[in-house]
C-alpha cells in the first residue's frame, strides 16, 4: 500500500481553506495532490471517488473535513462503506507511519506482510478485511470485483518492463511513463525493489507519494 501525503487543506485565491460543500468537491484536490488512483488498491482510476476514511454516517462533523478525505475506487469504496467507526485499530494510506503493511505476488494476490506481528499486523489484517483486499473469484467468473486481475495485469505489465530495461530496449523514463498509466504502485516497487534508481522515481513521480 503506498503511503501518501494529501498535504495541508487547500486554499482558495482569497488564503482561505476552500469549502467543500458538498464534498465530491474535493475530488479535483485530491486528485491534483495524489493523482488519480484508489488510495487503497492503488488502481488507476475506474470510478474514483471521495472517499471518508471515517465514515460520514459514523462522524457527521468529518464529512466535508479534508483530512478525513481520500480517494477510493469503486470496488473499495462499496466494501468498505460505514464499517468501521473510527481510525483506530486500522493502518491507513495516510498515517505516519513508515512500515509496509502488504505483500504482492505475481498472481495478482496481496497479503499481509509476514515479518509484521503485534498492534501493526493487527492493524494491518484489519484494513485488508474492511478493503476485501483477499478476494479473488474462485469458480465465480462473473465476479464483479476484479482488482485481483488488474493487479496481476499490472505484474506482467511490470516484469515485461523490467526485461525492456535490463536489455536496454527501454528507459527509465518510458517505465515510469507504463507505471503511472498502469496504477498499482506497489506491485511495481515490488518487481522493480533491485532496482533502486527506478524505485526512487516511483516514489518521486507518484504524486503525494511519502
């Protein structure tokens, strides 16, 4: 899951913290400061929307706050609805915090990181069950939740980059230009992690990448 910083709550032309009333005003914002993918998942775009970390059912006086805002796409934000009631016992995109909650695979599967244990593996299967970042179709090939095969999409896509760049048939430039068009930031820091001049780009050309 990419950390992210969404910044300090934007201004107006006047110096003014913007309103937003009603909140999908937001989502231009959030855009501009994280770009256009789910802050969970990491897809690029498919229906992005705001997205309350706290729910507005739960906490009312958070619904046009900014920093209760992130952007979520349509499979994420439909999970995870009003379930939980507060930030507590959950690690989220934008927490300060500097350890890796999830490991991807080149099937398309992500899973809690296993060095982790304690509060921050608690934390961390807590937001991967409210996400339903385990699901995958079995025998339902109907299924409407595909983010299981995007992901896998974006490992092949990846792999392939890799090889292009290994042999010199492509650029740094022309990688970071696949990844930010793919989403899934995470799987390609995975496939590229031996590579850290690509790995440092990924941090940089994602915007509000922390």
């Amino acid at each position: 899951m990419r950390r992210v910083d969404k910044g300090a709550w934007p201004e107006d032309g006047n110096g003014q913290q913007k309103i937003f009333r009603p909140y999908r005003k937001a989502k231009s914002d959030l855009i501009e400061r994280l770009g256009a993918y789910c802050s969970y998942c990491e897809r690029e775009k498919d229906g992005l929307a705001v997205e309350h970390v706290v729910p507005k059912k739960r906490a009312p006086t958070l619904e046009e706050n900014w920093t209760n805002f992130l952007l979520a796409c349509r499979n994420c934000n439909s999970i995870k609805r009003d379930k939980n009631v507060s930030r507590a016992g959950y690690t989220w995109p934008d927490d300060d915090e500097d350890w890796r909650p999830f490991d991807y695979f080149p099937d398309g599967i992500v899973k809690v990181q296993d060095d982790l244990s304690g509060p921050n593996r608690k934390k961390a299967q807590n937001l991967f069950s409210l996400l339903g970042l385990g699901r995958r179709p079995g025998n339902d090939l109907e299924m409407k939740d595909i983010r299981w095969r995007e992901r896998r999409e974006a490992w092949n896509a990846a792999e392939e980059a890799y090889a292009s760049l290994a042999s010199e048939a492509t650029d740094v430039n022309n990688v970071l230009k696949l990844a930010k068009h793919t989403g899934f930031w995470s799987v390609w820091m995975t496939v590229f992690s031996d590579r850290p001049d690509v790995c440092e780009r990924l941090r940089k050309d994602f915007p509000g990448t922390r």
